[in-house]
C-alpha cells in the first residue's frame, strides 16, 4: 500500500544499464545521490533556519523577517546569497592550514550522518548492518572540527569555547550511545531499514517499549541537544561570554559551514530520534481501526518523515528559546551525575523487558 | 545640604581617620572627591563619611600646597572604595597617594601628559589627538612612606608571568557598555579582575566648571541613562537647596512619580539584560514589551524616551501630558500582570536558579565598604535607601518598606529589583490620584549664581546613591562639581565577588550588580 522508492531507484538503475555499461550506471547514479544530498542539506538548512527565525520571534512576541518577499520568505535567500559573497579572511598568526580545514570536517561529519536517514521506504542512501554504529561514528568527527577551530585560531575565546565544545560533546556522546543501545535492545537489528520496518509492521518504538523506551527518548532530546551545541547547551559558543566561542575568527562561507551544520545537525538529531522512537516513515497506525490506517498509508512516508523530524526540531527549539544557559561545571554534572545513571539503569530495565518480552 | 567641613593637617589624616572609624563606626566612605584650591588652598580631597550604624555623618578635608609632587596618605585601607577613588583622584589632579597599592591612571590614558582637573593645567597643549592604540600597562607603582619621611616608589607587575589573561571587553556583549575587564584565569576559574576604566570617559565633571548651571543640567542625563530622571533631580535639588528655592508640592510630586517610573524602567532593563547574559533570549524581549509603555509615558510628558531633560532648577520643564495620569493608572495593574510571567518564565526556573543561587555572595562588610549602595547594597543586608535615610520629595508623605536580604548573593539581588518593581507601583498609586495644583516651575532670575559654601545632596538612584558634590564660590559656574557614581563601587566590587568563580559567573555577577557604564566614567 505504501510507496515503495524502491520502484523509482530500479526503473532509473534499469533504463541507465539499458544505455551504458554496468559501471558506468553506478557511477552516474552515485553522482546523482550526491547531488541529492547536497541539495536536500542546503534546502533543510534554509527551512530550518527560516523556520526558527519564525518560531522565535513567535515565542517573544514579534514577528520575525517580514520584508523580503510574503512573510519573509525571500529573506534567508538573500542571507545565503550575502554569505557566499562575503570575503573569508585570514589572519596572522593562526595556523592557516587546520583553520581552512576545520569548517569542512564539520560539514563532512553532518553530511555523513544527514545520508544514513530513511527518507522513504527503499530510499535509503547508506543502509547496512551496522547502520546506527556508523551514524554515531560518522557524527562524532564533527568534535575533531571544532576542536581544530579553536585551536587553530589562536584566540583565547576560541580556545575556551573549544575546550568546552570538547567536553560537553565527548560527554554527551555517551547518553546517545546508551539510548541508542538501550532501543537496540529492543529492536535487535542495527540496520536502519530494518528498525523502520519493524516498526511499521509492528508499532513504533516509543510505544512498544513504552516506560524504558520514553525515559530513553527524553533521555536522547536533551544529549542530543547539547551535541548540536544549541540552547541551553549553546556554552561551546556562548554568546554573552565568549562573543562566538570557536568559531569566533571564521567569516565568510567558512563561518556558513558551521552555522550550516548547526542547523542539519539539529535536524539530523530530530531524524535519528524519529528513525529510532517515532517510526521513521511509518504511519501512524492504531490498532483496530483498520479504515484509518488505510488512509494513513496514503501518505508518502517522506511526508511522515520529514512532518515527525520538523516536529522533533519545533521540540528543541522550544527548549532553545524558553530555557536559559547552564553553565560548564551544571552541564557536566547533569550529564555524568544523571544522565549516564539513568541511561545505564534504563539499559537493564530495557533487557528485561526485551529478554521477557514484556514489550508490546 | 551645606557640607559642614572640617580641615585636617595630612600628617593628622590617617590618625583621625582611623579614629572616626574605630570610634565613631564611620564605616561608609560616601564620597572622596579631589579639590584644586589653588596657590594658596593647595590641592586636596574632600571626605564625605557615614556610620550605617548611627546614621551619624561627618565630612573632612585635607590639602597639600606642593603642587610639584603632592602627596598626601592613603585611607584605601581603611576603606576599600577609596582604592579606586584615589586612583580617581591622582588621575586628574596628580596627587600621590602614600601606601596605595595601585596608583595607576584609571580614566585617562596612561601617556596623557599633565593633570586636567588642576586648575592651572593646559589638557589640549599637550594632549593632541593620538592616533595611536592606548597602551596598557603591565605593572603598577605605589609609593611608601617610610617613618622617617622619606618616600620610596615601588613597581609591582600586575599579572604574574605567565598567567593566561583573557579580555572581557571594551567590546563585548555582557559588559553592559564599553567596559574592559582584564581577567586572570586558571581554565574557567576566575584568579584575579583588573577593570580598565574611561573608554567612554567624557570629562563631564570638567566640562562642569565652564558651564552655567542650567547648562550643566543637560550633562546629567547622560552619565546614568536609566537614571536620567534621578541624576537630574539630584543636580536640581542640590542647586535648589543651596540657593533656597522651595518648590511646589505639584513639583515634588510629579518628581516622585518620575523618578519611580524610572526606576521601574531600569529594573525591567536589568532583569531584561540579565536574562540575555544567561542565555534567556525570551524573557530578555518580554522585558522589552513592558519596558516600552514606561517609554511611551515619558515620550508624551517630556519629549524624550531615554535622555528626558525633564527636571529644571525650580521646577520641571513641562507640565503633565492630559493622558499621563490615565495611562500610568493603566500601567499599574499591567505591570503587576506581567511580573508573574517574569518568574514564570525566568526566575523560577531550575537552571536559572542555578545560576544563581549562591553565586558572587558580597557579605555585609564588603558592601560597606565598598560603598555598593543601591539594590547591590540592598541583597546583603545594608539598608541603605537615601529615601529612608534622608527623604527628599514626596518620600516622606509615601507608605513604602525598604527591600533588603541577607543572602547577598546573585539571585537576591535579582529578587530586590522585582520586589522593588512592586514597591515602586505601590508608590505611585498613592501619589497618582492626588497629584496637588500648583505650578511646575518656579521662577528663576535669568543668570543663576549659588551662593559660596560646599553642598552635598544625594538622591536614591536607579542602582544606589548618586550624589551631587558641589563647590561654588558665587559664581555663574560650579567651582567643583563632583558626582558620586553609583557604578564605580559596583564595578570595584567585582573582583572581589568573581574571584574563584567560573567566567560563567562573571557575566552573571556583573549582570546583577547592575552597573551603567556612563555612569562609571562620567
């Protein structure tokens, strides 16, 4: 009943092997995968962007960007367009060589995570049997970006708001990992289609696992807002203390890799949780209601996806925007005094009830 | 009030300083305000003191007739203020202070040739327009007195080798303005603050003594601008009262209401801004929203929303605006609406009560002799309103408590603004449907010369006492005419309140003790 993209991917993979070489279909299909990629981040970027410009100026009472183009929607366009155009500047006295290579291992990192969503059943870009490992491996290269900016800058403020990045990511890092083992208790696979499909079939994860799998889910909103460094985890960049933190000396398209990957790590954090917890692109189905969840199989399950991630995404910025900052000893001591506890109870908890069965 | 001087020789001072506040509990050092008499006078300082303990006040005076190199001791061991007092004073008069730690510049900058303040000095001669960057020094000097009477000059470095020295500031977005604090830190940890003043030092106080007295009213808006209606009421009170100028009950009236509606202004700003350094960018607007009635009332009565120019020598400028009287009865209930969602939003919540709580106490004897007056004053225990302590206005016909704490720390001085936000309300709804006829302005001659004598008149300001110190010798223009800052004791307090605090917390610290940097410069 539900769109399979596995219909589109094999015409394309069939008509390209019908007019060249085997190799050759892969490697045309592999460019165009990239480019998809590129273009979905750059797309997500400027409507998560546009999209909390909004949201906050809602929650304080103004309006938000309203002059370029109807409701402001011409607006982040022209930011993007004055950010590409914006000299890149460097200094004396930095290492020249890590500062240039700092953005790029930051986008790099999102980039590698932002492929292994499920976008759509059989629209996968990296699938296989590691999947979740892979994801957190590749998302944690970002640490090593910021680390290299602050670094590199040779300013004092960079410094500090790097080491503080280094802290608190490295920290949280061990949250997600122990949420996301504390699902795959549940699961049992750790390929990403395999999660979705399961939960298509029998439910989504949030209410199979129901106590464990909710504690897991508030557990994974708050790390994964301190590993995109936004609100009130902002301290790497901590505007009233640090003026921008690491990235303090980058302008140009350098400084727009970072606020780039900003934006597509919040929504690759909102992913994973709708990927992990909410289903990914399954339907919302209830049992018995059979006419219901007919209807619901209508809509494409990129929809589901994308309308569960932006869902996620209003979440945190939420949080972002009503919550002040914590400070680095606060955020250290929540993390290694109440989150890692709890996880790892939760992780037996979640045992239990998977070797038990006790799941729904 | 005339100031009732007493002359001290200065081999005398210390002695009879430590005196006054061994015996006397002359703990608060109000003022500390350098004075150029001339040839004969010599150059000196006027104190100003007061037991908190008695309410008993005392002012003092002390010259020096060298005025090649003018020493005269240091009281900044006795109180702690005086450290950056003197240090104001050796600025611009040049005169040594013997046993400072610390006598370094602090507003002008450290290559200015001479001293302005003294009467006879030249500041454009030598001083021209130095395209240069301003170059900060890395040790200070002091000079001891040794028991025979020999003076001996010392150089100590101000940061050690090596210590990892971070600016915060001139330009930063938690320092409240152009303010400059060199902090030590040992990774997160606070080791020592070194505040470099006077980026935005304007010489009001020089300016001062070319200006004719209405003229010099203009200055005062713009030393704490969310005080302008206290700091201008002050200046007018002091002139008035030393020239005998009683003025109508209308007069003191609409001055109360105004100077409470600033100060509701400048509490909603310090909570606004303090929620912005901590990363509460919500609650920071939602100041704003409400600030902005406060605005719209001051823009129909005098014109301006920020610099008033609102009170005059005699009187106000204008009378009340038709809507004042309707829409500040419709601002009292609003605010009152509108501070619930402040603790809602902000106050009550678990991380900014965090933050807060415990953090940057200042026990009762710092403040003291610090001189922090003000809310600062306030959260440790110090009672310390000048509406209290000596009313003026319509204060004494007004039913108000004075808000104070004991905790001292961050989170009760936050908790003294929003509660005097309430006592504030209180104060105009008593005085807003009775606001007496009479005139707003009594008639002045055209030229106005105070009579010779010293005066000190203080008013309670958005964030403490702001003094007006004021010398005439009978002319059209103030022969002296010294303002006690409410910021620069705040600002001397923070390396004592930051000192092993994490960076976080300095911006939390500066961020509640609430300093104007105008206001600090002067």
């Amino acid at each position: 009943m539900l769109f399979d993209f596995n219909v589109i991917s094999q015409w394309l993979h069939g008509a390209l092997t019908s007019v060249m070489p085997e190799w050759a279909a892969i490697l045309t299909e592999s460019i165009l995968v990239a480019l998809a990629i590129i273009t979905l981040y750059a797309v997500f970027a400027i409507i998560l962007i546009y999209m909390e410009r909004k949201i906050c100026a809602f929650f304080q009472c103004r309006l938000g960007p309203m002059r370029v183009g109807k409701w402001g929607l011409l607006q982040l366009f022209a930011d993007v367009f004055k950010m590409l155009t914006k000299e890149i500047i460097s200094m004396r006295q930095s290492d020249r060589f890590l500062h240039n290579l700092a953005p790029f291992l930051v986008v790099i990192a999102s980039m590698l995570t932002f492929a292994c969503l499920p976008w759509n059943k059989g629209a996968h870009i990296l699938d296989f049997n590691v999947g979740v490992f892979f994801m957190l491996a590749a998302s944690s290269i970002g640490v090593v970006g910021i680390l290299l900016a602050g670094w590199s800058s040779n300013n004092k403020y960079s410094l500090i708001g790097a080491m503080r990045s280094g802290a608190q990511i490295i920290s949280y890092e061990l949250s997600i990992g122990l949420t996301m083992l504390t699902m795959m208790a549940l699961t049992g696979t750790l390929q990403i289609s395999e999660i979705v499909e399961q939960q298509y079939a029998e439910g989504w994860n949030i209410v199979r696992g129901h106590v464990p799998a909710v504690i897991a889910f508030l557990i994974y909103l708050i790390a994964g807002n301190a590993e995109c460094n936004r609100g009130p985890f902002d301290l790497p960049e901590s505007e009233s203390e640090l003026t921008a933190g690491y990235h303090t000396e980058y302008s140009g398209m350098h400084f727009g890799f970072y606020y780039l990957s900003e934006y597509l790590n919040l929504f690759i954090t909102a992913g994973i949780a709708t990927t992990i917890f909410l289903g990914g692109w399954a339907p919302l189905h209830i049992i018995g209601l059979d006419g219901f969840n007919g209807v619901m199989d209508y809509i494409p399950g990129i929809v589901w996806f994308v309308g569960k991630t932006l869902f996620v995404v209003f979440l945190l910025m939420w949080i972002r925007w009503t919550f002040p900052r914590l400070r680095i000893d606060q955020i250290l001591a929540l993390e290694w005094k109440y989150l890692v506890p709890i996880s790892l109870v939760n992780l037996v908890v979640m045992a239990i009830v998977a070797a038990y069965g006790f799941h729904f | 009030m005339n100031l009732d001087i007493r002359t001290v020789a200065p081999e005398n001072l210390r002695e009879e300083m430590l005196r006054l506040r061994r015996e006397q509990k002359m703990n608060f050092l109000e003022t500390l305000t350098g004075m150029d008499w001339g040839e004969e006078g010599g150059l000196g300082v006027v104190y100003t003191l007061e037991s908190t303990e008695t309410g008993e006040r005392a002012a003092l005076k002390t010259a020096t007739t060298d005025r090649e190199n003018p020493m005269l001791p240091s009281v900044s061991d006795i109180w702690k203020i005086a450290n950056i007092y003197e240090r104001e004073v050796y600025d611009f008069y040049g005169i040594k202070f013997t046993g400072h730690p610390d006598m370094r510049r602090i507003f002008l900058r450290e290559d200015w040739v001479g001293y302005p303040f003294r009467k006879d000095d030249e500041p454009e001669k030598e001083n021209p327009l130095r395209m240069t960057n301003e170059p900060l020094a890395d040790v200070t000097e002091s000079y001891v007195l040794n028991p025979d009477g020999t003076v001996v000059k010392e150089t100590h470095p101000i940061f050690e080798e090596g210590e990892y020295v971070v600016n915060i500031g001139p330009q930063h977005p938690s320092t409240h303005g152009v303010l400059h604090f060199r902090v030590s830190l040992d990774g997160e940890v606070i080791r020592k603050i070194d505040p470099v003043l006077g980026y935005i030092h304007r010489g009001v106080e020089k300016l001062n003594e070319s200006l004719t007295y209405p003229q010099t009213l203009a200055l005062t808006d713009r030393l704490d601008y969310l005080g302008a209606m206290q700091n201008r009421h002050a200046l007018c009170l002091c002139i008035e009262q030393a020239m005998g100028i009683e003025v109508s009950d209308r007069v003191k009236v609409i001055r109360t209401i105004m100077d409470e509606l600033q100060r509701i202004d400048s509490h909603i700003l310090f909570f606004s801004c303090l929620c912005q350094d901590l990363g509460a960018t919500t609650a920071f607007l939602y100041g704003f929203r409400d600030r902005e009635k406060i605005l719209d009332i001051f823009e129909e009565t005098c014109g301006g929303r920020l610099i008033l120019n609102y009170n005059t020598i005699g009187g106000v400028m204008a009378d009340l605006h038709p809507n004042f009287v309707k829409r500040v009865k419709e601002f009292i209930p609003y605010m009152r609406k509108n501070l619930q969602e402040y603790f809602d939003i902000f106050i009550n919540n678990v991380i900014a009560r965090n933050r807060m709580d415990g953090v940057g106490i200042l026990s009762l004897d710092d403040v003291i002799s610090f001189g922090c007056t003000g809310g600062t004053g306030r959260a440790s225990g110090w009672h310390n309103d000048v509406r209290k302590r000596m009313p003026y206005a319509a204060y004494d016909r007004v039913e108000f408590n004075e808000i104070t704490r004991k905790e001292g720390d961050s989170f009760a001085r936050l908790m003294i603004r929003m509660d005097e936000i309430k006592e504030s309300l209180n104060i105009i709804e008593q005085l807003i449907d009775n606001i007496p006829d009479g005139p707003f302005q009594e008639k002045t001659k055209p030229i106005i010369k105070v009579p010779e004598g010293t005066y000190y008149t203080a008013v309670e300001g958005s964030r403490g006492e702001f003094g007006v110190f004021l010398e005439s010798h009978g002319d059209k223009t103030p022969y002296r005419l010294h303002y006690r800052a409410t910021g620069l004791p705040l600002v001397a307090v923070m390396d004592t309140a930051c000192r092993g605090n994490l960076i976080a917390d300095l911006i939390t610290i500066g961020g509640t003790v609430d300093y104007v940097v105008p206001d600090i410069d002067r």
